[in-house]
C-alpha cells in the first residue's frame, strides 16, 4: 500500500532528489557521480582567541555563513559521547575525545555573528542519571554561559526525549535506507533550517573512524534505540548503550519501524556503517566542523584500552559531509579508499564508500579541492604517534 506523504516529507523527498540521493539501487552509482565540495583545512595548536579567528576565515573560504544561517534556526549535533565524568589520563574530555567546548563557543559565537536567529545545541547522552543536556555537559565542566553569551537564542536539549511536543518524528531514509527505512528521532533534527555535525577528528574501535557522518550516530534516542529502551513504546527514562544498532540483539521500541532485514549480518562492522549512512541521508548535514587541534589515537573513548593522545593541531571544515570525512581520513594517514581489512576499517566496512554509493558525497581525493592547508602538509600518521 502507498504511504501518503505530507508536506514535510515531500520537501525532504525533492532535496533529497536534488542533491542525488533519492536513488535507484546503488550499483548505478559509480564514485564519479557523487558530488563534491571543497574542504577547509588549518592549522591550529591552540584553544583560545586565535581559533576563533581561524574558523572564521575557513568558514570564509567555503563561502561565507551569513547566506547559510542569517534569520535561520541551526541545529548543531555535538560529539559528546560516554560518560560525562570519565576522564582519561586525568586531561579534560574536550582534549581528548569530546569535541572542546571552546570550539563549540567559537562556532556559537561565529553562527551569531552571521545572523542565525536561534542556535541548539543537541545530543542523546547515554547517560540514565541526567535528563537535561546542560546538566550533562555541566558535569564535566563545562560552563554553560560560555555557550548562552556567545549568541542570543541558544538553546540545549537532550534529544534522548521527544521533547516540548511530547511526540518523536519519523525521518524517513531516501531510497529506503541501509538498515532501516526510517528513524524516530526528537523533532528538533527536523524543525531546523540549518544542522551542523561539530566533531571530533579521532579513531573509532566500531566504525573506523569518527568524523562528521559517524557523529550523528549519536542523535539516535536510547528511549527507542538503546538497551533499556521500552518494548512496546519508548521508555521514560534514557540511558544505556545503543547495542541493538551495534549488533541487533534486540528490535526498537514497537513505535518505531523495526530493521528491514532480521536476518541481516549482526556484525557490528557491517551494521553500525549502515546505520551511520541512514542517518546521514534522513538528515543531511549542511556544515561538518572537525576538531583535530587535541585528540586520541586508537578508538573513540577511554574504554578502548589502545586510546592514546594525539596533538593534530588542525581544524577541518566542510559543506559535504563525505568530502569532509574524506579529507579528515586522509589527514590521519589513512586512504579513504581502502576496503574492509585495511587500515583504518580492520573490522567494518567503509562508511565512506557506502556513502559514496548512495550519492551522498565522493571520497575520491582527486575530486575535492582542499582549501587552506594541504593535505601533505597537515597528515599525522595516526597509527605511529
């Protein structure tokens, strides 16, 4: 039977369209058809005064924000995942493997200045103690006023819940998704104008990677998606990993549209990928903003025991999330190309060929223009520092 459309989903069905990713089976696109865009790259040792400067000349680069957000309401999805409290080698999560929130400040502050009319930060801890966003990130430090005077109408939101609307909303995945056909996400994903990735550049034990694409993995309520999510409706309280995405142990909340394919692979190298490309082409990204200055080598949190810090010194920055992601592999001595065995995707797929396929973005080098630094003059060997 058809499924009626309303407006909501006929806009995002024809951007969609024009942007390529509303697809016939994915064999028909070969790398060359993906699109591209150019890549900001710097260098930048420092938190402080001068990244602010440095942002906003890459921002510059890439045309400029006043036409993208001026009037607007941005929604930014910051990478901050595991444990509010969890430090590692004592050093702050934002110097290791949370996005620092003086970038977050920085990129709030710039917003602002180009005219957003309401800026939200948003994030689905995986925490079950908190309920609000701000007393999350408030719990490893962060000052929230350094968020509330860099612009005028910023906002949080733990989008764990449905939110003031009491109700979750559907994002339906063109083409008819990966994994599964649509996600049930807090209406804040959809009832924005402009939605900005800000991650961090660093490894990922599950998925390779963690960039702008892997980040939104993360906008996934655990009500629905996580372990202790409720069987027959999202549960009231959040918390909990999400291993149904990981290794499909369990279905969503009956709310939700369960998996396409129950017999599919339970490999967490074949799923979470998948899932990463789903969420990308339900909700694209309008503006990717890597945070390479501090790091970690060698997975995503303290509790892969091969994490190490790394000191990059980069800022990246992209209009396409793929070419981003592309550049920011690349920049980590990795080839975005390698297939599933090689480095940095030991045990997963590519996410960034399963994008390329889906006509979200090409991961071929030789298509995207670096802006900024080069690419050879900015590479880390991730795996030898």
């Amino acid at each position: 039977m058809r499924r009626d459309l309303n407006r909501r989903e006929l806009i995002q069905g024809l951007s969609a369209a024009a942007a390529g990713l509303y697809l016939a089976p994915t064999r028909l696109f070969a790398a060359t058809a993906a699109p591209t865009a150019p890549v900001a790259v710097a260098r930048c040792s420092t938190y402080g005064p001068a990244m602010v400067t440095t942002l906003a000349t890459m921002f510059d680069q890439l045309g400029g924000l006043r036409k993208l957000v001026s009037g607007k309401t941005v929604a930014i999805k910051i990478n901050v995942t595991g444990s509010s409290t969890q430090r590692f080698n004592g050093m702050a999560q934002g110097q290791t493997y949370w996005v620092h929130p003086q970038v977050v400040s920085a990129t709030v502050h710039l917003l602002g200045k180009a005219g957003a009319r309401r800026i939200r930060l948003l994030e689905s801890p995986t925490s079950s103690k908190v309920h609000t966003l701000e007393e999350f990130i408030s719990q490893a430090g962060w000052q929230l006023s350094d968020f509330t005077s860099a612009a005028s109408g910023v906002e949080f939101e733990n989008t764990n819940f449905a939110g003031p609307s009491e109700k979750y909303t559907r994002l339906w995945v063109p083409g008819g998704g990966l994994l599964f056909k649509a996600y049930d996400l807090n209406r804040s994903y959809e009832d924005c104008d402009v939605f900005v990735s800000l991650a961090k550049l660093k490894e990922h034990s599950t998925a390779g990677l963690t960039g702008a694409m892997k980040n939104l993995f993360g906008i996934t309520p655990t009500t629905i998606y996580g372990e202790t999510a409720g069987v027959d409706e999202p549960s009231q309280e959040a918390g909990g990993g999400r291993a149904m995405l990981h290794n499909g142990n369990r279905q969503p909340s009956r709310t939700a549209l369960p998996e396409l394919d129950p017999q599919s692979p339970r490999d967490p190298g074949y799923r979470v990928p998948r899932v990463t490309v789903d969420l990308v082409a339900a909700r694209p990204i309008h503006l990717s903003i890597i945070d390479g200055i501090e790091t970690v080598a060698g997975g995503e949190g303290p509790w892969v025991k091969q994490m190490r810090p790394v000191p990059p010194g980069l800022l990246i920055a992209g209009t396409n999330c793929v070419t981003t992601d592309t550049v920011c592999a690349a920049l980590m001595g990795f080839d975005p190309m390698a297939d599933r065995g090689t480095a940095p995707f030991e045990h997963c797929d590519n996410t960034l060929r399963l994008a390329e396929e889906r006509g979200i973005g090409t991961r071929d080098l030789r298509r995207i223009e670096v802006l900024g630094l080069p690419i050879a003059k900015g590479r880390i060997e991730f795996r030898k520092v």
